[in-house]
C-alpha cells in the first residue's frame, strides 16, 4: 500500500450503542455541527448511517485542541476515540446514538470546506438553481439522502419481484432509430455517417415487443427514456421507467402482476398494506365522477350528473343545456372547519373550471334547516329537497354546478373544482389510493392537424367489439388500454397491443400513416409480425412520479440526484455547452444561430 | 373483457412431468419441429422454458387434422390437450419433458410465420449482418436465449450483492457535459439553446465522485456508456459498466469487495468456486512474465529474463543488446502432440513478434538428450545445459527469444509470441483465472502531442511516494490503479481517487490541461472538491465483456439483445438514418456533405 494514509474508520456515525462503552472506535464523517462550551468542544460527525457526538475534553492535548478549533462546518475528518456514556441529563433520545458520545483521542482533518453557500442541517434551501449549482451539498442534507435511499430501496423491491416471477432483464438499445412520433426525439449525430442520425428512445416500446416476438416471454427492465419537451411543468429531459411486458396475456393478468408488485413492494418499502385488487374505473365513469382519468380517491367528493334535476329548476341555461343535449353536473363542497365559502373563493373555483371550458359556475349555499340561499338558490324554489337529498347536503355546504353541450368540458371543468376542493378544503387523507382506469378511446381526433391520431400509442390493441368499425367510427373506439393511477397522478400506462401486420396498418392508416411511412419507420417492427408474433402486452410505470409521490414531494427533481432545473439546464456542469468547433466538423454539422433581432 | 380470445396456457412447453400424466392442459408456444408420420403428426412446441412434443393422433377431427396441414416452422400456436405419457420406446432422455407428450384435441393459429431467412434449430447464421436484420428470430436461437439468460442471472446476482452490502444504486445523468476527453463523446443538440450540446457519458466517473462528495458513501450502478469510437475490433458505441464507488477506502477495501461479489457471483451463476482472494501482480512484473498487463493464466508460459544467459552466448546481437544496456527474453513452447514447429510456423510467430516492435524471433529445437539445433543453437555450443535447464525444456521444445533495446516492446513482442502460443497449442485450461494487475505508472507519454497523458484517467491518486517528483519525473509515477484480468481480458479498471484540489489541478497541468481550460471543463468536480470531500475510489466491470467470458464466446455481440454491426449500424432498424431537415432547423443545424470527388 502506498497511499496517502488516513486513520479508517472502524464504525459508522449510526453505530454505536451503549454496548460499545470504552471500546476504542475509528469515526470517518463530516462536521455536522461544532459547538464550544469553554474548554468542551461538542462536534456532532456525520456520515451516511447516522451522527455521533465526539467530545474534545479539557484534558485534551494541545494539539488535539488546536486541530479541533480549526474545525469548521462540512469538514471531512477522521476521529480517534474511546466510546463512553453520556451522564444521564445529556442522553439525547432523538438521536439513535444519543446514549453515547466519543471522547476524542486525535483527529484528523482529512479534507477542508469553504463557508457554506447554504445551510446542510436545515429546511431545503428555496433557491433551486443554488441547490442544483451545489447539488454535491444539497445531497448531503436529510431530506435529499432519504429520498435516494427510498428511490433505491423501491427500485430494489422492484427487482427482487421480477427476480421472483421469473421475468428476465434485458437491456435495450439507446441508440436506435428516430420514428415518426419523434417530434420530441433527441437526436445523435453519427460520426462515420454524414447527415445520419440516432435518437434516444422515448420508451423501449417497439424493442420490447420485438423481444416478445423473440419468445423472451416475461421481460422487465428499469429503462431510461428521454423526451425533448417543452421545459414547462415539472419535466425532465430523461427520466426512467420500470418497462415490462409479456407474452400470452390478457389485460387482467398484466393487472394482477402489478397489484401484486406494488402490494410487495409496499409493504417492504413503504411499510404500507395496498388492497389486493385495485379499483377499476372506466374512463369514461371517471370523467363522470370525477371530471378526470386520474382521479384523486384520497377524498369523497363526486360529481353527480344533473340533467334530471337540471329540468326541475327555472333555470333557464340548465333547461335549454338538457333540451340541447348537453349536460348539467354538479358538485358539493363540504363545510369544513375554518374555510368561509367567500364570494372570492366562489370567483376562484370558476376560475378554475373556465380554463377547461366552463362558461361558469353556479352555486348554491346550503343552510339550516333545507334552505338553500345566493347564487342560482332562487331558481329552485320548492325543489331544495332535491337538490339537498341528491348530495346529502349539510348546514354549510356549498353544491357547484356547470352546464356544458359538451360532455367531456362539463366533466373536467367540474374536475378542476374538486380537485380544488380536494387541496384547499384540506380533504385528503394520507395513503396511497391506487386505481385502474381502463377502456379508454383508442383515438382522439387532432383538431391542428385535422386527423384521428393515437390517445396513447399505435401499437394498443382495438377492443374486439371494434374491429369492423375501426374506419368507419374511429372516435367510438375502445382500446385494450389501462392506466395505474395513484393519488391523482397517472403513474403507468400500458396495453395490450397489436400483433397482427394487417391490424397495425390499418391503425398506422388511420393516423395518417400512410403504408410506404410505416414501412420505412416501422419496417423492422412490422417485418418481426410477419414471423409467428405471440399475443403480448405490458405496462410501464414511471419511477421518478411514483417515488415523488411515496415520498410525499410535489417535484420530480426531489427524487433525482442531478436532475435539469426549469430551464432543461444543468446549473451544477453547465450543461448544454458550446463544443470545439472541430467537433461539430468531425460530425459533419453547422451550428444555424438565429439571427440577432435589429435595434 | 373485450380482446381477442385465445386459449391461455396452463403450463409452460418446459413444465409438463410424469405426474401430469392424464391432465387436460393448454400450451403457447412455437412450433419448432414438424414431422408427419402417416397419419400421426408429431409437433415439438418451444417457449422460453422448452419443448414438449405435441401429438395429433389419427383418430384427431377433420378440423384438427387441417389445421396441423398448415402449420410451417415458427407458427404461434395454442394447442389444448390432454397429457399422456409416451410409450417407453419412444421416451427422449434428453428432453426434459421426454417422458410426457400432448395429444392435441384442438390447435389455434396464433400467428403465422414467413419462410426463415435462416434455421432457428441448428448452428448459429454465420452472416452477422443476416442474424442482426433478423434478430427478433435470432434470438429464439438456444444459444441466444441462453446467453440473455445467462446475463440476466449474472447482472442480478450482482445486484443481490450490492443490496445485501448497503450500497445504494444511483442513476447519474446521461446528458451531460461534454468533457476535453470529450474526442470520442456522442453529442446531443440542445433545441432550447442554439449551438449548445449535451454529451452522452463515457461513464458516470465525475457524478460517482460527485455521490462521494455527497456523502453516499456507497454506490453502484449498472450504467449505460457511450463512446463514439472508430467501429474497429469488437466494439460497441453503447455497453454497460457495473459502476462502483466508495468513500473511506483504500485500495485494499475494493479489492476485497470485488473478489467477494465474484465469489458469491459466480457460485450463483456458473456453479464455480473461485479463489477467495485473487492474484495480485505488479504491471512490472506482468509485463515481464507475460509480456501484457492482461495476462492469461490458464496457460502456465512464462517469460524469462535471459539478459544473464544471453552475454553467455556468443550471439552478437545478444552480447551488444545486454552491452548497451537492452533486454533479452525468452520462453519455451512445449512440444504438444500433433503440432510440428515447422519454419513456416515459427515465421508466423515472428510476424506476431514484430507487431510489437521485434526486428526477429531468435529460435532454439530442443532435442533429446539435451542437444539443441537450429536456428540461433549454433551460439549456445557448449552451454547447451544452462539453457535447458533455464526452461526445464524438453526433447521436442522450442525456446523462442528476443532482443531489444526498448524494455516495453521486448516484452509486449514475446508477450505476443506467449498468446499465440497458448491458442494454437491447445494450452488453455477451461475455466476462470483472475488476477489483478495493481501498480500501474500514472502517466504515459504522448508522442503524437508532445505531452504526458494519463495512463487509465486523470482522477486517480498517485501512490504518495511520488508525491514531491510527480512533475520533474512523470514517468516513474506510480498510481493506485488496479484492473482487474480474467482469462486474458482486462475486465475491470479502478483506482483510489484524487481528492484534493489542488493535486488534481497539478495533474492536469501534467496532463497539458491549464487551470483555466481545467475549470471551465472540470468546474464542477474541482468546486466540490473545496467542500469536505471523502477519500474515495472505485471500480467498474464490463459487464459484456464479462458475460462474453462466462459463455465461452468471443464477441461481445452475442451476449447484448440488439448490438450494432461491425459497421456500427443496425440491420434491423436501419439506424442511424437521415432524419426530416426540419427536424434538424429545429435543432439549430445543417448537415454537411462531404463534397463528392469529381470523377
């Protein structure tokens, strides 16, 4: 050995208990906190698995003193000691360690630390780009080394089912060919190749069903899949999920696979019992009921359809909306603890419910007694019964209504209320509320660019019933879809999908896609269908999302070591950078710079 | 439910025993063999698991009887049955289901399948280019499908290592900065910001360190890299590396967790025990006995010094190399049954030589009764004994020798004549030797660029006796960098880390990287590196390479699903490609165009 030496630790800061007293231990650590009380000086040393106290007694030598005076936050030291009990008025039963402390025999600084930039023991710093800048810090605090250890623990619980259940992991390529969806592809200049190109996938999907044409059966892998996205929302350029898919399945044993995962790895994880069966919901009775596909079910608000109690009212737009065709749903909002149902607030629910197209917001306020008062109340004089009965209404509540001829703007602008609701009224309980929601519409119509494409992806299996009138009706369409939502988020998408050459042009064409563009994009996927293609489908769940949410976070970036900040920048590398101009000549590229606007 | 209905399997083509004997089942599968015995039709259906025999009888429907008419080699297939077992003659021992058969009461088309570009039963498709176009069919080979498998139990044994030792894996970012190794980086263009890149990593190396930084402590991950290398060799642009780290280590801790995850490794997964610590062998000291630092110890040649023999010698060559201060080394080929030392072969061996640099292979006949003959004997007369009994030669063996000046490429040059040898003479024991290669010199000379570089990278520490002469004489450096060599592979490198600012900084000036450069490129690691950073190190396996070595194959392509050809492309789906121009307006760039010569 010809190292630099240093005295190596013979425990971790999170493992020393009262039995250890008077043993002699080696602590390796950062200074988590330096406190001088006269000639004591209390260093709590920090690592990975916990902090311990070290104590520079009075006695101590004066080298020793001096070497701990020059201590400062962050250090990275190395201490020598003899472990003994605290006296008892200084037990500190916060701390797994608190029986304990190290009375320093030598320490050793074994690397520097400039002041801070921001506080390591505390609350997050606000300042998100300063964290990312100095991300090596900010994953240092609690918060940022749990939620690695819960990412790692759940990714790991992951693959010790699949390990079980006899999938195998097998990697895909990242380097593959750009598709037709591939607006958002990232793109990789080939060096040998001038003006060719790789793209990183946006999901191993056409890899994993060629897997299944290649008899692999029961695949998984935690893959890492990357979408150039507008830099909006809580967004990452890559970002991973767990892929799976299998061959001779039908949707419910895809579904019983996954309630059994996440049931394991719930319990190992998150110490939490899930039902064994989830709840499935239909997509279009969760649009109904909860004015969206990923319903939130930690609380009980739900949208009632009013198109009969509508017509009891004199009102005229909930009459002419019925008459019309349209619809009339409605919603009441308990009256909870504090919260007044202010004029104010009522303006910002039918902010909320505008902006996916409600043209307004009645209401009404429940009082005692089967009264009802303000708002649209006038209008149904002698009906309150109805009304109250139909939501079981209490003193205090306040029932919401919209009227829309279209169905799906009536059910989410209601959505945008309860989900509101949900947040402000403070009605979420805590836990994981986990639901399917399936048969969803295989197409949705592109208004931009006046053509049916897929609600989710081109390979999804029609629904039987559909298959003569694929052409003929495309919106009545259902697909063999299903979607994991968990608290409100949609934390995996998946399908059965097609295995059959005819079928999938017949998708492709319907999309827009004529025969001579799926061959050449999808030549080799459509190529592998031609040689004895089993039935097959999966799933795929998002990683980031799923620990954001066990880890009760509302960012993505919470649970990812380097993640991009808003910017899809990395203040930590400063990347994306310019590159050596000879670079781009060895690919064959000429940077095009927008031009500069005049003065 | 609404999919299209299929008869599900019970029971997989691998699954059926004696036991089963009278049970109705229902199998999914291929159909791998196809024979007509009169009016018995004899199917062997293959899924992941194996093959069970399926029988329609003579006494099968009509219908039944048609629809085994149409099956060809690889149709999808469901076959609903009743299990019986086969009469003694006609029981296959080595089939793992040989005692049962299936006699088919209905049989459903899956899927069809196309006349095989190639056979799926026999010997692997020599045309790579054929196997890769037709790779979803490739992979239903038995040696495909073992070697995914074989790679999915080797990558989750390692994991189940890691898990059990408190390491946590991480996932670093894969678009990132672009680095002054960065000649061989792929390159992603960044659409937000014209002109700037990402880079695709060559490994995690930085962000591990950064984790270190961070007080992970213990790390690994299973990483995809990247490199942009000329397609020569067996090389791919994406692989995937076991990336490892830990902080409060020396070199002596990685070694041992190494040859501990190994152990446990490969008990799991190839039944084999291996030794508990593995050899330690100096760079020295390989290169002077084996003549490379990834020797091959499963031949036992080894190269002698034979400066001291040589000036015994009345070879003048001999006598003037040793005068002025060269080397003179030797081996001894043994005499294996069947393999005559002809003059032709012993030219074959010296055009092996000179690759490395040798102007000749000096040769020697040991006949019986130790006499020598041929070649270069006439200069031993009278000192015959000294060098047979340097060798332990025998009557049939070739001492094969070399001088130079240039101690690196005397060795390297025999090195080569060692490795030829060990192939063509049969020598190779089966099994795995490891064997670490451990006191690698720092750095290397760069002829072309005039400046030292470093040997393995620039953030390994020196070993601290160079400390003080690392810039007055680079070359003598040695570092703590270790590799780790199986079977004459280099399957791992690792060393323990700088960690000290201003030592890195010392080594980038070595390496001609200035402060400045050295800050823009590296900022971020030298910033974090004034923090409090740990002692570290690290190690990172091939994890294809490796896999490659445990199934006995010599190509890295047969153990990835979906490799690139030789060429660097992928027959199956024609990546890279040329891509829509406004996808690359989007992008901020324009292709150029090698112009065309004129004819």
């Amino acid at each position: 050995m010809a190292e630099e030496a240093f005295s190596q630790r013979t425990i971790t800061c999170g493992g020393l208990t009262k039995a250890d007293a008077g043993k002699k231990v080696v602590l390796n650590g950062w200074v988590h906190r330096d406190r001088n009380h006269g000639a004591l000086h209390f260093i709590n040393l920090r690592d990975r698995y916990g902090i311990t106290q070290v104590v520079v007694d009075d006695d101590a030598s004066k080298e020793l003193q001096e070497t701990a005076a020059k201590l400062r936050m962050e250090f990275c030291i190395a201490v020598v000691g003899v472990v003994r009990l605290r006296p008892d008025s200084m037990v500190n039963p916060d701390m797994a360690t608190g029986e304990v402390e190290v009375k320093a025999d030598s320490i050793e600084i074994l690397s520097k630390c400039l002041p801070l930039p921001f506080m390591i023991d505390g609350e997050a710093e606000p300042n998100e780009d300063l964290r990312l800048k100095y991300r090596f810090l900010d994953l240092r605090t609690e918060g940022m080394q749990k939620r690695m250890k819960l990412r790692h623990e759940f990714v790991k619980a992951i693959r010790q089912y699949f390990y079980k259940t006899d999938f195998y992991e097998i990697e895909t390529p990242t380097l593959i060919k750009s598709t037709p969806e591939g607006a958002r592809d990232f793109l990789v200049p080939s060096r040998f190749y001038p003006g060719k190109f790789f793209a990183l996938p946006q999901s191993p999907q056409l890899y994993k069903q060629i897997l299944m044409v290649s008899g692999m059966d029961k695949y998984f892998q935690i893959a890492r899949c990357y979408r150039d996205e507008d830099a909006r929302g809580d967004r990452q350029l890559e970002f991973t999920q767990l892929d799976m898919e299998m061959s001779f399945v039908t949707r419910d044993d895809i579904l019983a696979i996954m309630e059994e995962m996440f049931n394991e790895v719930f319990i190992k994880v998150m110490d939490t019992k899930l039902p064994e069966q989830f709840r499935r919901i239909t997509y279009h009775d969760s649009m109904n009921t909860y004015g969206n596909d990923k319903p939130d079910l930690r609380f009980n608000i739900e949208i009632h359809d009013l198109n009969k109690l509508a017509v009891e009212s004199t009102f005229a737009l909930f009459n002419t909306t019925v008459a019309n065709g349209g619809f009339v749903k409605g919603l009441c909002a308990p009256n909870t603890e504090g919260v007044s149902f202010s004029r104010k607030y009522i303006d910002a629910l039918q902010d909320a419910a505008k902006i996916y197209g409600a043209q307004g917001l009645a209401w009404i306020k429940v009082g005692a007694n089967n009264t009802l008062s303000g708002g649209v109340s006038k209008f149904f004089v002698g009906k309150e019964e109805l009304i109250i009965n139909e939501f079981n209404a209490k003193d205090g509540d306040l029932i919401l209504m919209v009227a829309h001829e279209n169905w799906k703007k009536c059910c989410t602008s209601m959505g945008a209320v309860r989900t509101k609701l949900g947040k402000e009224l403070d009605l979420i309980k805590k836990g994981f509320e986990f639901c399917w929601i399936i048969d969803f519409p295989l197409f949705e119509f592109n208004e931009d660019e006046n053509h049916w494409e897929a609600a989710h992806h081109m390979f999804s299996m029609p629904q039987s019933q559909y298959l003569d009138t694929l052409e003929s009706d495309p919106g009545a369409v259902k697909g063999d879809l299903y979607d994991l939502v968990l608290n409100g988020y949609e934390v995996a998408s998946g399908s059965i999908r097609i295995h059959d050459v005819e079928l999938q042009k017949k998708i492709f064409r319907i999309c827009n896609i004529d025969d001579a563009t799926a061959q050449e994009k999808f030549g080799f996927l459509l190529d592998a269908f031609k040689f004895g293609p089993p039935p097959h489908g999966g799933i795929a769940p998002g990683i980031d999302r799923m620990v954001m949410i066990m880890a009760e976070e509302t960012s993505i970036k919470e649970v990812i070591a380097f993640p991009k900040n808003t910017a899809a920048c990395s203040p930590m590398d400063d990347s994306p950078s310019f590159v050596d101009s000879i670079q781009l000549e060895e690919l064959h590229l000429k940077a095009i710079f927008p031009e500069k606007k005049k003065d």
